[in-house]
C-alpha cells in the first residue's frame, strides 16, 4: 500500500472511535445533506482517493452524519464517491434523491422562467 494512501486512512481512522465502532448502516445517525463548502475540498479529495474515484469537480452535495462526510455527488457531473469504511450506502442513496429533488425543481421553473423572458424580451422591443 503506498504512503499516502496509508496517511488518508490514518486520517480517516483517527475519528471518533465511538462513531467507528458502529458499522452498523441500521443504527440510527444525524443525516445532513448540504452544498459542499470550499473548508470540505481536501477532504473530499481524499475521500475521492478512499473510493479509488476521481475527485468532483464543480458543485457537489454532502452527506455529513454525525458531523462527518461520508458521502458526496457532483451537481454537474451526477458522479457519486463515498467512504468504503462506512456502511455509506444511504447516504449516497439519500445525496441521489435529493440532487433529483433539485433538477425536478428546477425543471419546474425553467419553463416559467422562459416565458418570463421572453415577455420582457417582447416588451423591450415595443
């Protein structure tokens, strides 16, 4: 195993021994699905690295349970990574019904927005 991935997993091991000791994905956690923030890149580079996957690119969502991210997709490029020592398998669940929520939203405006400006886009040229 090379250098650094072993100094990712150290990272990652030294969390919460209390949260690492339950596997278990039916234990009841704090789920919070939030936009990723700039603080979280190094992190979800890593994380990309645990999951042998390219980092994300772009606009992403978290899945942060009990405070820490297990889980992440892209907004542009709907690829998902998560953290392969977790039971992390609800929480990417959970990131891809929410980043649906979000385009079926935006779907749903689109229309109005276009019309919309097309509208002024009319009343501009009277």
């Amino acid at each position: 195993m090379s250098y650094a991935l072993e100094r990712i997993i150290e990272r990652f091991a030294s969390r919460d021994v209390a949260r690492a000791t339950s596997p278990s994905a039916s234990a009841s956690h704090a789920v919070v699905i939030r936009p990723a923030r700039d603080a979280d890149l190094s992190l979800l580079g890593d994380l990309a690295e645990l999951d042998s996957a390219a980092p994300l690119h772009g606009r992403a969502l978290v899945a942060v349970v009990d405070g820490e991210i297990w889980a992440a997709r892209g907004l542009d490029d709907d690829r998902a990574i998560a953290d392969p020592f977790r039971p992390s398998a609800e929480a990417a669940g959970l990131l891809a019904l929410r980043v649906d929520q979000l385009r079926t939203a935006a779907a749903r405006t689109q229309p109005h927005d276009a019309s919309l400006r097309r509208r002024l886009a009319g009343r501009a040229g009277a």
